[in-house]
C-alpha cells in the first residue's frame, strides 16, 4: 500500500460481470488470534491477501509464533514458538488485533503488554468492555502512555458477565478468554454476528466447549488445552453487499461468488425492497442487478441480525439513485457519516441531523451526534476528486464514481486497500473503468 497512488476511474457505464469475495477480513484476523490457544498448527484456508492480514501476522511473528503463507490464500501458525508476552507497535500499520492478544495470550503468560490499538475514525470503540472482562475473569489490567498491560497470579477464573453491549469485540474477548478459564462461563448479551458464530465453530473443533441458547448467551465449559485445526474463512458478507449496491446503482448485472446469502440476512430484504433483483445461483453465488424504478427506504442500522452497519455506506450510495426521500439512522456507531459531506461534490443530495430518525432504541439519542441522514434522490452524479475517509466508505466512493459520468480520482486508497488488497484488476474486469495512479502524475486532482 502506497499513499501516493489513487483510482482514476470513468464512470457513467452499467458495471457487468461476475466477482469472487474474499476471505471475510473480520473473521480472518480473528481466527489467527484464535489459533493462539492451541497446542498445535492451525491452517487457516481462503486468507484474503490483505493489509489488515499482513499487519496481524506482524504482531503473531512479534511474539514469538511461527506464521507462514503455504500460498496466497493459506496462512499456517503456529503457537507452540510463542517465546514472549510483550508486544511491540507493528511498523506496517495498526488494526483492533493488539486489544484481542490481550486476552489469548493472557492464558500462556502471567502478564502482557499490548500497545494502543488503531483501525478507522468512525466513532469511540469500546476498549473498557475488554478490559473490564478481562478483569471478570480474575485479571488485572492497567493503562499505559504506551497501551494495556493485563496481568494474573493465577488461572483465570470461568464467571458470569453480561456485556453492556453485544460488542463484537468484547464477545470475541470473552470467547478467548473463557475456553480455557477453570471452570463455567455465562457471556449474556453476547454478539452473534455470522463472523462470532464462525469463531465459536472454529473453538468448538480445537476443542472448546461452547452452548449457545435461542437469545444471546453463551455457555462456556472451561477445557484444559486446545488443539491446532484447518478451518475456511467464510467469504466477506460486507464486501458481497457492497458489489451487490455496485450493481444496482449503475444499473448493471453482477454475479458474486464465494459468499454464503444466509450471511447477508436483512440486506437481500431492504435491496429488493427499494427495487434491486437478486437471482441465487451455484451454491455461494448470487446475481444481483436493478429490478425497476429505485424506491426510497428508511434503514436502520444495528447489530446482527438487523442491517449491519458496514452495510450503511454502499447502500447509503444506492439510496441516492432511489426516487424520493430516503432515511438512515445509524445506532452502532456515532461518527460514521462524514463522508456523506464530501459526496455533494458528485451531486449527492443529504443531510445530517442529530435527533433518532427511527424506532430502533438507540445509545446516540440527546448526545449531539450526527447519526441520522436523510437522503434525497435520484442525483445525477458529476465526476469529482475525493480522498477515502475509512476503510467502508472507501468502497462507497467506489460506487459514486462508477455512477457519476466522467473522471473522478480517489485519494485516501490506503485505507481501502487495506481491508480489500488490490481491487483493481477485480473491478476492470467488470466492465468499470479504473487504474491505480501516482497522484505525482495526476496534478488536477
């Protein structure tokens, strides 16, 4: 990944083809920490070659463990190496992985040291749920100018703590931390994210005792040791809706492979509602394309199983093509519509407004947060230059410029392609006109 270079991309063509997704980053990163805990390798298959990947097998090999790419789409770890508890700051950039080593290695050493976590400004990331369950189970943390230090003078202890939140974050804490905690472990108000159920599926074949129940507990038997396992990473949900928003707003036809549609939930439902047409093919492929007239929609975003909020960008590009006034609260995060500002240079029409647009009970109501839109469409959209704000976004401003007729350059790239590699070559042979530039050789943007 380079700063320097951008997207030129020549919008204005119904975008057509077919798209394989990658390994699902949320998982994948995840499941690497995950084989921590064993006693044995672990070979992890359909690993996206990613930044967020790369900068995650950084901070295993900085501690000691053995991480090899067997090709490009296999990692093999192996944890039996683990030589040291204190991790340094990667140089290859900063993701949410450290916070979670915290707990993994917690079970291998009596004390750990992690530095200040980083990932995308698009709102406060609960730190203190991971925190305050490592203290649950019978740990000690502390903070640093540097990042967290968590000790214990002992196992850890199984308990019973009932989240604020179902944080993804913190559910994945308290399922490393309880799988191998003495004892019995209840974890109520726990996510349970497609990603968080593959997690537990993963445990579950390393030997992990774990009941889940109809609402959202988990039951966690504490075992002794884990084993090493080959596990799949699932393909990425959020990057199949953001193809999915991409064929429709250009009013083009794309079929995307590797993405299980149990996975996408109520996004199928609020796309064929506002007039995109899904057709399911092979097993793991869906086409998806425009069904008529684009009709307004009021979405609401929330955790799993509502409309996730890594939906929200794409879609909210979508709604922009849609006849009439279209609504999206967001109740996950509190800082993730700016980018909707920088739209109305390609014509976007929007506006932000602190009250709770919607039913959804949310955390943001009377905090003077910018977490509600209204979107007026259709838009016309003119080509602009833009610069990528986070790493979600970055695949909305794909979408605007594929729409907008004309040459728009994006800036910013690094972010997108952190979480997504190299996309140019998937997207060009979609029909979608764009190249990765030296911003040197691109003055007018």
């Amino acid at each position: 990944m380079n700063n320097s270079y951008a997207y030129r991309i020549e919008g204005g063509y119904p975008v057509m083809g077919e798209i394989a997704c990658l390994g699902a980053k949320n998982f994948a990163i995840k499941a690497m920490i995950a084989a921590l805990l064993g006693e044995s390798p672990s070979l992890l298959t359909n690993v996206p070659a990613i930044g967020d990947v790369d900068i995650t097998a950084e901070l295993l090999t900085s501690v000691g463990a053995t991480v090899e790419r067997i090709d490009n789409m296999s990692l093999r770890i192996d944890p039996t190496t683990t030589s040291t508890s204190i991790v340094p700051v990667p140089h290859s950039g900063s993701n949410r992985a450290p916070i979670l080593l915290l707990s993994a290695l917690l079970h291998h050493f009596e004390s750990v040291a992690v530095p200040v976590v980083g990932g995308c400004k698009i709102g406060a990331r609960a730190i203190d749920f991971h925190l305050e369950a490592i203290r649950e189970f019978g740990g000690v943390v502390d903070e640093t100018d540097e990042g967290y230090v968590a000790r214990r003078v002992r196992p850890l202890k199984g308990t019973a703590i009932e989240l604020p939140y179902p944080s993804v974050g913190a559910t994945e804490t308290c399922l490393y931390l309880g799988v191998l905690a003495e004892g019995r472990s209840v974890i109520s108000n726990a996510a349970i994210e497609p990603e968080i159920m593959e997690l537990i599926t993963m445990l579950r074949a390393m030997g992990a005792i774990i009941f889940t129940t109809p609402g959202r507990d988990l039951h966690i038997e504490g075992v002794r040791r884990l084993k090493g396992v080959h596990m799949e990473v699932l393909g990425d949900r959020i990057e199949a809706a953001s193809w999915a928003c991409l064929a429709c707003a250009s009013n083009g036809d794309v079929t995307v492979h590797g993405v299980r549609p149990e996975t996408l939930g109520n996004f199928l439902s609020y796309y064929q509602q506002i007039g995109g047409g899904i057709e399911l093919k092979s097993v793991g492929s869906i086409r998806f394309f425009r069904n008529g007239e684009l009709r307004p929609a009021v979405i609401e975003t929330d955790v799993y199983p509502g409309f996730s909020t890594d939906w929200q960008q794409p879609f909210a590009m979508l709604l922009t093509q849609a006849h009439g006034v279209s609504i999206v609260h967001e109740t996950v995060y509190e800082n993730r519509f700016g980018y909707l500002k920088d739209l109305s240079v390609l014509g976007a029409h929007t506006q932000l407004t602190t009250h709770c647009l919607g039913g959804a009970a949310c955390r943001f109501r009377d905090k003077n947060y910018e977490h509600s839109a209204i979107i007026l469409g259709p838009t016309p959209f003119k080509a602009a230059s833009l610069t990528i704000p986070d790493l979600r976004a970055g695949l909305a401003y794909i979408i605007g410029a594929a729409v907008a007729r004309g040459t728009s350059h994006i800036a910013g790239i690094e972010y997108l392609e952190r979480g997504y590699g190299d996309i140019v070559p998937r997207l060009a042979s979609m029909n979608l006109q764009i190249e990765r530039v030296k911003i040197e050789a691109e003055r007018g943007m």
